[in-house]
C-alpha cells in the first residue's frame, strides 16, 4: 500500500497525540514551565533527587499546580537532554517504520550498557545519517502514571532542546548540571553531543569539548542557559519525530481510533444500506403517491359509483325479464309459411328459440333443404324417422341465444 494511502486509512497514533496536545511543560534547572501560559513553578526536591533528573511525581504535582483543577489536558512535557541517548544511524535507502524497526534490532549493540527496554526516536522521513535518541521505558511509563493519578493526560516526552528551531551552527543546553549540543538539518537530527558539568572542570575535557563543538557546529553556537532563553525561543512544531510515547498513551489512542474506525465503518454499512434501499424507497414512495391518487379519484368518483351501484341493481332485479330473448314469433310463422306453403303443419311448438314442427308433405327432403337456406333459421334437422308423407322437424331461431341468457341470469341451472 502506498504510504499516502496508508497514512490517509491508518492515522499515526504518534501524530495523533502531539495533534491533541494542548498544554507544554518545560523542566528546567529545578523550575516547570507552562510554555503556553508563561507560569513557572519550582519543582518539590525528593531525598537524593538532582535537578537534571527530576522525579515524575514532583513533575506531575508542578503540571497540576500550573494548569490548575478542570478538564483532563493534553500535555507535552520537555525534559532536560540529559534524559536521553544518542546513537548514530546510517542506513541508506531505509526510511519510515523499516527504519525504526532496522534501528531497535541494533539497540542492543548501539548501547551495550543497558539491558532495560528502551523507546527510540528518529527522523522517520530521512534515509540518510542522523542521530537516533533513546530513552528509558521504564521512565516514560513512570511520567505517565504519575500525570495520570494528579488527573492529567501525558500524550509525549520531548527533549527541550529539540522544541526550538535549531540555528545553523547548532544550539548548546546547559542549565548547571549538563551541557547538550544539538544541530539539525531539515528537521533531521546531525549532530548530539553531550557532556557533565563536572566533567568539564578537568582542563583536558574542557578544551576536548570546546574543539568539538567548534568543528561539529561550523562557527559559535547558541547558548541557552537560563529559563527566560527557553521561553522565547521555543517552537511546538519543531522536531516532532523526536518525541517519545508512552506505551499506555499510544493504546489509548489506538483503542480511541478503532472506535473511530469502527464508527466509520458502520457509516459507510449505513450509507451502503441506504443507498441499497433507495430503489425500493423511491417505489414505496411511488406507491404511496398512487395510493394517494386512487383515494382522491375513488372519493371524486363515489357518486358515480353509486349511480352505478343503482343501475346494476335495477339490472339484477329487472334483467332476466328485459333480456328475455325476443322470439319473433309472428316473422317465425310467416317465415314458415313461405317455407311450407302449400303444405300444412298438424303441429307446431316454439320454445327457448327451438321450433318443432310436424306435417305431412309428398317431399320433406325439399322443406328440409328450404329450411335451411332460411337465413332465420338454423341446425335444421329430422327429429324423427321421415315417411313419404308424414314429417319431424326441429330447427332453431338463428339469432336467438337462450343458453348465454340462462348463463348469465341463471348460472345455477
């Protein structure tokens, strides 16, 4: 996956947490600092303790004694250089985590002395040589506890000197007890050089150091040593790959994030669905709208309806006596006669559209025939065994249909 898109789909827990940060606090020969506000508080001394290594609990009492009681912060606390680690790092074309990872497998030949877990930082978008600074677990586990039981939130450690925007020759730290000498390059760490104020008592030490600073920085250094220096050369964006996580404070972002993650997730399932859903919401809305109409055109039609209504009902009642088939009679006989004239009938019965006849004639066969070509007539056939002189016929009106009419009125016949 390409780093772009993984950075977009996989927000950095590290970034995330000095994103939020939202109070800075700067220890400083014995002194906190609230960056922010200006506010400085000397920091309660435990048996033993030296002021280039304060305890977290006295740490953590000074950052609620300057942020005061409220809502849960954020913070960034910048420790004093003497803190950390330097080891140099030199692995062409290896950035990003395969750099981090590269350099943790070398931790325990760059510091042979220490055997407890240690945290690293690097410049992770530079594969050239830079300096790569180290810190204890143990310690940054320790600060976190301790903001965490005064009701605070420590998101990262930072050394101080590296939350300025380092000159071109470098910037020198020294509050008493240490002196740190730091260059970067495009934000990428060059040059870490630190020493014990006791040490440079010793001339040999003294005119060492001072010949390194000179040929590491290319000229005169910056110097800070005082807390009112710090205060106005500080710079929040500066340096951000050196800062150091505490382990619990990257969980809770990570745990923070997946809740995050899974939010949008259900968004998207949410939106997916919806977006499923829209055909048949736009039918049901469809519907409803045709619903609607038929309601309005039923209501608008209900007098015809009932008129209606009437007239079926008068048919009902009234229909099997207007609809009885008309048997025309008087065009049957008349027909008939035509037919049979000269001869005469001795019987004749009309019923339902069916003619029975029955007379005597020299020649049925031909009444037969003449009744057939009678368009008034129809199915003309000998009802019974024919003699020369006596004949049965039965035929049916051609235009009437009692069994439709029986269908209709009397469906139970």
């Amino acid at each position: 996956m390409p780093p772009v898109l993984r950075r977009l789909l996989f927000a950095d827990p590290g970034r995330e947490l000095l994103r939020q940060v939202d109070a800075s606090l700067l220890i400083f020969g014995g002194r906190a600092l609230h960056v922010e506000s200006g506010n400085a508080v000397p920091l309660a001394e435990g048996p033993g303790q030296k002021n280039s290594h304060p305890g977290a609990v006295a740490i953590a009492a000074a950052a609620r004694k300057l942020l005061g009681a409220g809502k849960e912060r954020s913070i960034l606390l910048l420790l004093p250089p003497g803190e950390f680690a330097a080891t140099w790092a030199e692995m062409s074309g290896v950035s990003g985590e395969n750099l981090r990872s590269a350099v943790l497998l070398q931790a325990e030949t760059a510091l042979p002395s220490l055997e407890e877990p240690l945290a690293l930082a690097v410049h992770g978008q530079e594969d050239g040589p830079q300096a790569v600074l180290w810190m204890r677990s143990a310690r940054l586990d320790e600060l976190h506890r301790a903001f965490a039981e005064q009701g605070l939130f420590l998101a990262a450690v930072k050394p101080r000197i590296l939350h300025s925007q380092s000159p071109r020759s470098g910037l020198v730290d020294t509050d008493g007890a240490s002196l740190t000498f730091a260059h970067s390059i495009g934000g990428a760490l060059r040059q870490w050089k630190h020493i014990e104020a006791a040490d440079l008592e010793q001339e040999e030490f003294a005119s060492q150091w001072e010949a390194e600073l000179r040929a590491a920085a290319g000229g005169d250094p910056r110097r800070i040593d005082s807390l009112a220096q710090y205060a106005g050369a500080l710079n929040r964006e500066a340096h951000g790959d050196y800062s150091f996580f505490p382990a619990a404070a990257l969980d809770r972002r990570r745990r923070g994030e997946q809740r995050r993650l899974a939010l949008r997730g259900a968004a998207a399932l949410g939106v997916v669905a919806f977006l499923a859903a829209l055909p048949f919401i736009f039918q049901q809305l469809e519907i409803n709208s045709l619903n609607r109409q038929l309601d309005s055109r039923r209501e608008l039609s209900a007098p015809a309806r009932a008129d209606r209504e009437v007239v079926v009902d008068f048919e009902d009642r009234w229909g099997a006596v207007n609809d009885f088939p008309d048997q025309a009679v008087r065009a049957a006989l008349f027909n008939l006669q035509l037919v049979l004239s000269p001869n005469r009938l001795s019987d004749l019965e009309i019923s339902e559209g069916v003619i029975r006849i029955q007379g005597a004639s020299e020649d049925p066969q031909s009444i037969l025939q003449r009744l057939e070509e009678n368009p008034m007539f129809s199915q003309v056939v000998f009802s019974r065994a024919t003699s020369n002189d006596q004949y049965y016929i039965d035929l049916r009106l051609a235009d009437i249909n009692f069994e439709a009419y029986m269908a209709r009125y009397f469906p139970e016949r």
